[in-house]
C-alpha cells in the first residue's frame, strides 16, 4: 500500500480545485498571450503574471491561491486600468517565457505602469499574502503636506522628493504619481498643491526639488536615482 505524503495531497487537492473553478467558469486571473499582453500591460496600473507549466506540480498547487487571490483583489479594486492577475502558460507561449527569461516555474512578474522590468513577487505564496502585495503597491506613495511647518519638520533622511503642483487636476501630477509608483522602494515623495506652494514655484508652473542630507554617505547615490527620474517625467 502507497503511503501519500502532504505534499502529495496538496497537488491533488490543487487540481481538483484548479477543475472546480474551471468547470464553474468563474475565473479571476486572465489568460494571458503574445496576443493580448500589450494591451492589458499598457491599460493597467498594476500586473501580476504568473509564469506556469500544467505538467508542474508547484504550479498546479500555486494556481488555485493565485485564483483566490484574483477574486479578493478584483472585489477590492472593481475599478478598470488598476489591477490585472494574469497567467502564462509557458508550453504554449514560449516567446513569452523566453521575454520575461523564465528559468523555473512558477514564476510571478511584476509589471507598473507598462513598464516590463526583471521583479518578481518572492513574497509567501498564500492568499492574504498576495493580496497585501497588491494593496501595498495601489497605495498611494505620495504624502500629500497641508502646512509649510510640515516641510521643516519632515525626515530627510537618505533623500525625498517634494512635488509643488498648481492642482491634482493636472497631467504633470499624473505623471508624477506614475513616477512614484514605480520608484516606491527606491525613493520618497511628497507634494502640495494650489495656494500653498505659489511661492515655491515659478508661476503658472508646477515644479520639483530633491532634499537630502549630504553628510549620509548614500546621498548622492540617491539623488542619482530619485531627482532625474522624477524631473524626467515634468
């Protein structure tokens, strides 16, 4: 008599559950192709591509959370252009494995404002896990001052970015807050608006500075990343 192991079950479990949701019809995650990855990239905020194989058990016990997740994000986010889940089946588009450089399987990219850069998701693979990625990333990374007392008193630290716009209402702000997104992790932001920053900008214009402390060694370095990235997109 065969003894079946944990990791056994969590693979038989998988796909019934994988069979379950298909036969139902009620999938969250898109197919996605060579075909139609442009266009979902290009009209979504944020994209999570799982890169899988159906002859991988790894996958086949990831694509049941990853359909979870979906579902939980898409209620959280109804709205169209936020957030996109998406799988690739690496067998049949192999141009697109071969795109994104897949080595293993799964593999979940991660896609901002229809830029395709080389990050993936390592978090944990769990439902709740996946879902506070996606709610941590459509967080707003801006902090928005009320008073010029909050400007003197903020954390410089390694560097930040301040933004003085005439309004929200604007496609440099627009571009701005894309520039954020995709700078989260390296960089901090700030910005003001309307009466409260006239003095701090040119008139009629909306403008940027960085603020560091030079005496922290990483200064520069920062200031590299951070200021020509954001004032590129003004």
């Amino acid at each position: 008599m065969k003894v079946v192991g944990s990791l056994d079950i969590l693979y038989l479990l998988a796909i019934l559950e994988t069979l379950l949701s298909l036969v139902a019809g009620n999938s969250s995650v898109v197919v996605v192709t060579h075909e139609n990855l442009q266009q979902i990239i290009d009209s979504n905020e944020l994209v999570l591509l799982s890169f899988y194989t159906d002859w991988c058990r790894f996958s086949q016990i990831l694509q049941p959370i990853f359909e979870e997740a979906a579902a939980k994000v898409l209620q959280k986010f109804p709205e169209n252009g936020r957030v996109i889940l998406g799988k690739v089946n690496c067998e049949i588009e192999d141009i697109l494995a071969d795109q994104f450089d897949i080595l293993k399987y799964p593999t979940i990219k991660i896609i901002r404002n229809g830029l395709i850069g080389s990050q993936e998701y390592r978090g944990q693979r769990s439902v709740e896990a996946v879902f506070q990625f996606v709610e941590s990333e459509l967080s707003d990374p801006i902090k928005e001052f009320h008073s010029i007392d909050e400007l003197k008193t903020v954390d410089v630290g390694f560097g930040i970015v301040i933004g003085y716009f005439i309004s929200k209402n604007h496609v440099e702000y627009d571009n701005y807050r894309r520039v954020a997104s995709l700078l989260r992790n390296e960089c901090r932001f700030l910005v003001g608006f309307g009466d409260l920053t006239k003095e701090l900008r040119p008139p009629g214009k909306n403008a940027l500075i960085f603020r560091g402390d030079p005496s922290i060694p990483n200064h520069k370095n920062q200031y590299k990343v951070c200021a020509p990235g954001a004032r590129g997109h003004l």
